[in-house]
C-alpha cells in the first residue's frame, strides 16, 4: 500500500493492524468458545478443539470476501496429512492437525490411551498411501511455455516504461515460441485491447489463427464507461470470437472497493483498481483434447470455487492454468505461500497446475503437488515443459462440487453444540 499504492506510512501501518486484529477475532472468539466446552469435561477436548479450530478457518475464508491464505493445512503440504487432502480438503487438514496438536498435548502433559490411538489412525493412511490407488489417470500431453516479464510493479503501468517493454517482450516471446501452448502471466499486457498499438491485436489473433498453437494472455477487458474485467484470453485456430475467463473473485481495495471503503481506496493509487466481476462457472479453454481452467491469482486459494467445474465430470478441467502477478510483494514469503496454495489444490483434485506469473513462482506443478520445474524468481524468462492432463474425480472434487463446504461447517458446528449440551447437563 505504500511503497506501490502511496498510502502514507502510518496509515498502511495503521491498515495492516486493523486488517490483522479483525482476522484474529475469530481464533480469539472460537479459543473462548473451547474452553467453555472444557470447564467441566474436558474428556473430549480434543474434538472440541479440531471443530472450534475448523469454524474459526472455516469463518475467516468465507466470511467478508474470505481471508484463507494462513491456512494451517497448506503447512501440511509434505507431511502426513497430505493424504487427506483428496478427501478432506485444506480445512479438514486443519481440523486434523488441530486435533493432532491437542493430542500431543494431552500425551505430554499425562499418558492417556485415547490419544495415542489417534495419531496412529491419523498417521497410518500416510504409511499406506503408496498402496492406495489415485483417484485420476492420465488424459495426454502437451508442450507448453510459460512466459515471466518480471516487468517491476511500479513500472508495469507507467507508458514511458513498463508498458513498452511488456508489449515489446511477450509479443517476440509469443512469436517464437513453437509450444502447443503458450501462457502469460496476469494483465501480461497491461491495456485494453482498444488501447493498444495499431496492429498488435490483430497481429495475435492472425498468429494463431492456424496451426497448431494457442495461447492464454492476461488482458484488461471491457471499457472505462461500461467497466473492465481482470481476464484472461484464449488464442487458437479455427474459432469465431477469442476465448475468455474473467476473474471471478475478486481482491477487495485492490480489484474493487467494498462498501463504506471508498475514501480509503481514494487515498491509494491502484491502476484499474474496481473490476467487474465474471462468472463462478466459467467454461474451460478447450485446446488439444485438454480442459484448461483458468484462474486469476489467488482465486486458486478458493478450492471450493474452483469445485463448481467438477460438477460434470465430462467438463471437468483436465489442467488448470494459474496466470498471476505477484510482483506487488517484491521478494518476500508470499511467493512461496502462493505456489505452495497452487500445490494444495493440485493434491486435492489430482490436477496438474500450470503457473505463469510476472515475478514468480512461474512453475510446472504436477497432481501429486509436486514441483517439476519453476523458472527463477524475479527475472526475465521463459519456461518449456510437458505436462500431462488428468480425469476422474477426488471425493473432495465431488462433495465439495455438490455441497461446497457446508459438510464441514455443520461437521464442525454438531461437535460444539454436542458439547455445550453436555456442559449444561452437568
């Protein structure tokens, strides 16, 4: 907010303890709720906690847009716990390792049987996951390069600068790519296709208009007096208008203003700073017997958004494609944190991520969750890569698309009433 937005110091700092007192309100709420399960039987704490645990990641993702980036199951990733993943989803990892750490607390503090019996249930599916068969199989290949501008952020708006060199860069980096797809970052060209240079657009669309080669751009789309969208766009031959996914979820203060918030946005300089928003079903880019899904950013932090699409397992997405800009947190953990989200989802719908972002992490993640290859972070370049689509459904992908995360909410809620009517009961 203040190095790229103007924001004054003290008032970005100001913002920021704002932003994380409220965010700690539903730990703090739901912390009190638990030890009001425990005053007088605390022989199921462990319970009470994983579901008091639950509800308060559950509220903080959901409520007021969803803040769910501190997730404690994305630090699961590489542990036991992942075997959940195509089951429960991030929240019911959270729930588990919530329950886990009460366990052990319990173990530490006096033996007791019932713990000890529940960390070897928990941890017994990780030690027979090579035996358990995966919930997806192979759907082909294809060749892809993933572009990295690494344009600065301060400069990725400005037209004496960053604009030139994006459209001069990723326009050579498209023409010679010979990848059966092509895919750059999040508003890799950072105008409305009208406000672009005599010829560009009609040039991109002429170089896939044959062959065997497509693309999916990030574009500004729309108009200042109908509104614009965050969108990406599709290339490919022999189609009579271009593909194109407009982000549906939305950044608040960055990509539109909530309401009562105005002034606070009016002190910020944030370029395009109130989209539209697109639809939640978004048809995937269909090219070359895949099913590519896009995503905008941190839209792949909403699993149970990006469910919807598994709800026909014939227009289930077989890849999905993450283009974004990082480049507003320069070099910090939220690199890391992003990729590690994008690592989640594959996990949990045994799909392979593609990402093509400004600054990085620009990668190649597999459906296990696993890194193939990833471009170095804040430089300019370009990732070529085979990756190999996936079908079939997780049993999260199915639940998750026919309920979303209402299983887990009321999961959650039946454990704290259970235990509040115990309490009463003396």
């Amino acid at each position: 907010m203040h190095t790229y937005a103007g924001l004054s110091a003290w008032m970005s700092v100001i913002a920021i303890l704002a932003l994380a007192s409220v965010l700690a309100l539903y730990y703090g709420f739901f912390c009190g709720l638990y030890k009001v399960l425990t005053l007088r039987k605390k022989e199921h704490c462990v319970f009470y906690f994983a579901a008091c645990w639950l509800l308060a990641e559950l509220g903080r993702g959901l409520l007021f847009t969803g803040f769910p980036w501190g997730a404690t199951g994305y630090a699961h990733i590489e542990g036991p716990l992942s075997s959940y993943a195509p089951w429960l989803g991030v929240y019911g990892i959270s729930a588990i390792a919530a329950g886990l750490a009460m366990g052990l607390a319990k173990l530490l503090s006096g033996f007791s049987i019932r713990p000890l019996l529940l960390i070897t249930l928990i941890i017994c599916p990780w030690l027979l996951k090579p035996h358990i068969q995966e919930f997806s199989r192979p759907a082909g290949e294809m060749q892809i390069t993933l572009l990295q501008g690494n344009i600065a952020q301060d400069e990725k708006f400005q037209p004496g600068s960053g604009v030139p060199t994006a459209l001069q860069w990723y326009a050579e980096e498209i023409g010679q790519s010979q990848a059966q797809l092509i895919v750059a970052p999040e508003t890799a060209i950072p105008l409305l296709p009208q406000q672009l240079p005599e010829g560009y657009w009609d040039a991109l669309v002429s170089r896939f208009s044959q062959g065997n080669q497509a693309a999916m751009i990030g574009f500004p789309w729309g108009s200042f007096e109908e509104g614009y969208t965050n969108a990406v766009v599709g290339f490919k031959p022999d189609q009579a208008h271009v593909w194109r996914y407009d982000k549906h979820h939305l950044v608040p203060f960055g990509e539109f203003i909530p309401p009562f918030f105005k002034w606070f946005t009016q002190m910020m300089n944030i370029p395009l700073g109130d989209f539209s928003r697109g639809g939640l079903e978004q048809k995937s880019f269909e090219w070359m017997g895949q099913r590519l899904a896009a995503n905008i950013c941190y839209e792949d932090l909403f699993g149970e958004e990006l469910a919807a699409r598994f709800l026909s397992i014939d227009l289930a997405p077989t890849i999905f494609v993450n283009s974004s800009n990082i480049g507003w947190f320069g070099n910090t953990v939220a690199i890391d944190q992003h990729l590690n989200i994008s690592r989640m989802r594959a996990i949990e719908f045994e799909r392979p991520f593609i990402r093509a972002t400004n600054t990085g992490a620009t990668a190649l993640v597999d459906y296990r969750g696993q890194v193939i290859r990833e471009l170095p972070r804040h430089t300019r370049g370009v990732l070529s890569a085979t990756v190999e689509g996936r079908t079939g459904l997780t049993p999260y992908a199915w639940w998750v698309s026919r309920a979303g995360l209402w299983p887990l909410l009321c999961s959650g809620l039946f454990i704290v009433l259970w235990g509040l009517r115990r309490q009463w009961q003396g």
